[in-house]
C-alpha cells in the first residue's frame, strides 16, 4: 500500500502503518498502534479485535499466494 519503513525503524507486533505512511529512521512503532502521516505519527491505540481483524486478513493474502503457487498462476 505504498508504506516507507526507513532504516533501523521498528514496527512492534500488533502495530499498523497506514498506506502512504513514512516510519522515519530509527524510530519505534509501539506495540498495537496505528501511525499515519509523513513522517508517521500515532492516531490511535488499536484493540484486540482491530489485531486481530488485521492478521485475518495478511493470512487470507498467505494462503492466495499458496494457492496460486500450487496452480502456477503467474
């Protein structure tokens, strides 16, 4: 979605970075929050269910891939 995640930046587990977001250098991205914007800032803390939702969705896109790799879908 078209997100920059410079060097040495760390997204934690359960942390979103909008489309079009800029992680600058060296920074963290805590655990369960959504950051926007260039450079990337907090707007909001996430829930579990907001997590949750959002690991659903990356494994649906894992098992695609899987998927079309068995069929050779270029």
């Amino acid at each position: 979605m078209g997100a920059s995640v410079l060097n040495g930046a760390v997204v934690e587990e359960g942390a979103l970075v909008a489309a079009g977001a800029v992680v600058s250098e060296n920074k963290v991205v805590k655990a369960n929050t959504l950051v926007a914007g260039v450079p990337a800032k907090p707007i909001r803390d996430l829930t579990e269910e907001n997590v949750s939702q959002a690991k659903e969705g990356a494994l649906h896109y894992v098992k695609k891939s899987s998927a079309y790799k068995e069929q050779n879908v270029m």
